[in-house]
C-alpha cells in the first residue's frame, strides 16, 4: 500500500484534463476553473529580475529559510499591513509557494491518529496532507447558514481536546469571504484555551473589495498560536514563480524548518530579491489596480451569471466569485448547462465539499477579452 492511496489526484488537475479533452474535440470552452492569472505581472518586476538573472554570484544554492532580503521584506511588509514587529531572522520563512509550506507544515505536524481541523469548504492540501501522514480530519460544516464562517462553537469539547491544527483562510477560497476581526480573535481564544496552532493561508490578502482583511498577528501574544502564509502568486501575478513566506514563533516554525532542510534547497535567488524589492516598492501602487481589475470583472461576469438565474454577488475578497446555481439545477447539472450550452465552464461548489452543494465558483483570471465573450454567451442562454 501507497500512502497515497488514501487520496485521489490533486482536484485542478483533473479538471485540467477535462477541458483538454473538449478542447481537442474542437470546443472553444472559455474557463473560470482554476485560479491562475493571465494577466501580465508588473513590468517593473520583470525589469528588476531581468537584471538580477544576469548577476553570476545568484546562481547557487538560496538559504534553506530564504534569502535575508527576502525576509525581510516579508516582515516590512507585515509591519506596514498590520503593525506587527517581527524578526526576520526567527520568525519568518520564505517558502516555494504557500501550497509548498503549508503541505511541509502539515505534514511536519501531524502523526498518525492525530486531528486536524479542517472547513468543509477548504484549499484541498491542508486535508490532503493530514490524511497522507496517516492524521485524521474533523471537517467544520461551512455553509451558507453560517455565512461561510465556520462555527467554532460548535465543535466538540472532545474533538478539540484530540486537535493539534486549526486551518482557516480569508479571504477565502472558494467562497471569497472575509472574516471580521472579532471572528479572528474568538479563534484565537479557542487557540488559547486548547493549545491549538492555528495555520492561517492568506493567500489572498491583496484583493478585496470590501474592508481590508485582518491578520491574526494584530492581536497580542497571537505568534504563540499562529502561524500565517503570505503569497505573492496572487499580488504580482507571479503564480508560476513559486513565492511566498510564513511568519510565526520560532518554535512554531521549527517542524516546518526541519521539513524544508531534507525536502529542497529554497527557490532562486533572483526570484526572492526581485519579490523582496516588489513587497518594498510595488505592492502598494499594483494592489490598486489589482482590485480594480477584478472588481470590473466580477461585476460584469456576476450580471451574466445572473441572465442566467444564479445568484452571484460581489465577494468580499480574492478573485472568486461564488454564486448559488438557479432553481431547478444542482451544481454540477449548472456546470454541464453552461458548458454544453455557451462553452463556459465554472467549479461546481460540490466539488469543494459536499457543503458546496447547490453553489459554483468562477474564478476572474481570464483575459478582459475572453471575460467579454463568455458574458456575450451567457446572455444569448434562456
């Protein structure tokens, strides 16, 4: 036996090859599927690494932990957000990606037997990698009843007694919500009371439309119990580069240092000092118009989903727009009517988790032009 037997390929992945597949039988099929970024990322960045590359002494082997620069800047970065002093040095690990850190947390934490707490509405990898290490999952119903926040109070006092991690994530993928302070800090406090570690993915801290997202690190002694992922794939349009950092206790981030030590051999210097510059000098200038791009999109793609009865609002955050499906369709029956009828494919909500049932996300990552036909498309459906 595989420990991977006990978890299917990874979910995009197979949606990947569906599309492929109508797409070799000659369908135009336009994709609001996965969440990767067409859009150029900021020339000033490829400028900046374009220099950085030609520089002979970049081409060896980066820190295990990430470049100094590169943290920080992380830590600057976190400073200006949300006011918190962090020490580069102990408190901050640049990471291959958050799927990278957060799957080597996961795993550096969970033996088996042991419980993780994970939304039934979640990023796969956290409940993948718990059940790879042979842990269990105790899913937190998400729904529309709970406005997508899981209810913390109603997880029993015996599964967490057996918890060790707490996955949350705002804004959050797939529902685009954000969770209010007060949400954090009762989290928070169920940390506290049951020394949980909380592994906060904040995947998505730049896009929002609404208030600007909380970090966990605002609250007082919160590094004994937090640890919380940053990403630039999302920021810079820089998926493909494979860039993020995780702050948290030097204790907390000690498992996750020892994974990455006999795991890789970090990411390519160039790569890290142009982010560390970016995180410095562009986020600010870029996050703009990032939120004004997606903003225009959602609200354009919204009011064709709407032609079509589904219920899509404006999200809180991120580039998802999370819809319920029209009455008389499940989700994966709306998924096939838009496909087969208009050649446009969005997630149906199950796919996520059966609490996803009767929902859809379309991810916004597409061309204006390409956005522009699917609403044409979409308007032409009875």
């Amino acid at each position: 036996m595989l420990r991977t037997d006990c978890v299917s390929e990874y979910l995009f992945a197979r949606i990947d090859q569906k599309l492929k597949g109508l797409r070799a039988a000659g369908i135009d099929v336009i994709s609001f599927g996965v969440g990767d970024p067409v859009s150029p990322p900021p020339q000033p960045l490829l400028d900046r690494l374009a220099t950085l590359v030609q520089h002979p002494d970049l081409h060896n082997y980066s820190p295990y932990e990430g470049t100094a620069e590169f943290r920080a800047a992380g830590c600057n970065y976190l400073s200006r957000r949300y006011g918190v002093a962090l020490d580069p040095e102990t408190q901050a690990v640049g990471l291959i990606g958050s799927k990278e850190g957060i799957a080597n947390l996961f795993m550096a934490y969970t033996r088996a037997g042991s419980l993780n707490l994970v939304p039934s509405l979640a990023y796969p990898i956290p409940a993948t990698m718990t059940r790879i290490a042979e842990g269990e999952v105790y899913s937190m119903p998400v729904n529309a009843g709970n406005g997508f926040l899981p209810d913390l109070e109603q997880i029993p006092s015996e599964i967490l007694e057996k918890s060790r991690l707490l996955y949350l994530n705002y804004p959050n993928n797939p529902t685009g919500v954000g969770a209010p302070k007060e949400y954090l800090e009762k989290a928070l406090n169920l940390a506290r009371r049951h020394d949980l570690l909380i592994v906060h993915d904040c995947a998505y801290e730049e896009i929002y439309f609404k208030e600007r997202p909380h970090s966990f690190l605002e609250f007082e002694g919160a590094l004994e119990h937090v640890v919380e992922f940053h990403s630039l794939s999302k920021m810079f349009n820089i998926t493909g580069w494979r860039l993020a950092f995780v702050a948290g206790s030097a204790r907390n981030l000690a498992p996750l240092k020892i994974m990455k030590t006999n795991t890789d051999s970090g990411q390519f210097k160039p790569l890290q000092l142009a982010a560390a510059w970016a995180l410095s000098d562009l986020v600010d200038e870029f996050g703009v118009h990032q939120r004004e791009t997606y903003r225009r999109r959602m609200s354009a793609l919204s009011a064709a989903l709407v032609h079509t009865g589904a219920h899509a609002e404006l999200s809180d955050g991120t580039f998802f727009l999370w819809g319920r499906v029209p009455d008389g369709f499940n989700s994966t029956s709306y998924t096939e009517h838009l496909l087969d009828r208009a050649g446009v494919f969005v997630t149906p909500g199950v796919l996520f988790g059966a609490d996803g049932e009767g929902f859809f996300r379309a991810s916004l990552t597409v061309s204006d032009e390409r956005l522009d036909q699917a609403c044409e498309r979409l308007a032409k459906l009875k």
